[in-house]
C-alpha cells in the first residue's frame, strides 16, 4: 500500500506542477488541497480504520467550522480585494489539519518521506494562495498553526495492544506489547 500512496502524492504534485510552472496559483493549490484528504481516504481504507474515518471527519469539520468562524469575526479584506474573507486561510487550515492527521495517525519512522511530502504539499497549497493574491502571510500562517492544532487535537496516534497471560510452572507471565 505505501508504494501506491506515493504513487497518489507523487501524481498530486505532478498535476500541481503545470499549475506552479504557469502561474495557475488557484488550480495548483485546489490540486493538493484536495489531494491530501484523498490520500487519508486511501489509508483508511487500506488499513480498515474505522476509529481513523471518524477522527479525519471531525479534524475537518472543525477546521472548517473554525476558519469559517474566525473569518466572519475578523473580516479582514482579500489582497485582491475579492471579499472580507481572508483571514484564517481556510485552505492552509484544511491542508495543515490533513497533513497532522496523516502524520499523526499513520506516521512511524518506516514512512518519513511520506510525512514530509504531506507537510510539503501543505506548504505548498499555502504558498500558492498567497501567489494567488488570496492570502497574505499572516493568513496562511494562522491557517496552518490552527490546522495542526485541530488535526493534534482530533487525532490518536493508531495503536495496536496486544495482551497476554502465559501460566508458567511456578507463576505466570504478563506480556504487553504495543504497535505503532
């Protein structure tokens, strides 16, 4: 499965690539934002995670929730001028929240690379909305401090325990052992 979800980040990035190339800062955000839940989406399924689809779903509904919320307190004004909308960057929230989660839940030393291509593709849907004249700095900044934070929150680290009472001759054995 790790082959085909580096296969999934490597197309994402290849299809967010022309898009960087040509100065399509919109479309090349749009591509990796919604790459990284697809491949959450992919993990859970490939993993049978019923814990982890619930604990994605709530990290992204929060996120949502709570960029929305934010941007209708703060109504801070777009850098083009296109709404009152532009603080948090719902985009960095969302793609920061996803990446927590994925490295969270799934990471362990064996998947690195994968972890950091996930922080990568964050950054760099962020990036783009800022190149798009969406978003300045502090707004993808905010985004992504309350991405992490609502993707830690929601997000347990996925355990295997494995429990076991052996009788011995003279007493027993108590055995604990856990997998990340």
């Amino acid at each position: 499965m790790t082959s085909f979800l580096s296969r999934i980040i490597i197309l994402s990035l290849v299809l967010a690539f022309p898009a960087l190339a040509n100065h399509k800062w919109g479309v090349a955000s749009d591509t990796l934002l919604f790459a990284l839940p697809a491949i959450a989406g992919g993990k859970i399924l490939s993993s049978e995670d019923q814990d982890g689809t619930n604990q994605l779903i709530n990290t992204m509904a929060s996120t949502l929730a709570s960029s929305v919320a934010i941007k209708a307190l703060a109504k801070s004004e777009r850098p083009d001028h296109s709404g009152d909308d532009s603080f948090p960057s719902a985009h960095a929230s969302l793609a920061f929240a996803v990446a927590r989660f994925l490295d969270k839940r799934y990471g362990s030393a064996d998947s690195r690379y994968e972890i950091y291509a996930y922080y990568t593709a964050a950054s760099m849907a962020s990036i783009a909305r800022v190149k798009a004249n969406k978003h300045r700095n502090q707004d993808i900044l905010a985004g992504a401090l309350l991405g992490l934070s609502l993707g830690n929150h929601f997000t347990q680290e996925k355990t295997q325990v494995s429990l076991s009472l052996s009788p011995l001759k003279d007493g027993v054995v108590f055995a604990w052992q856990s997998r990340l």
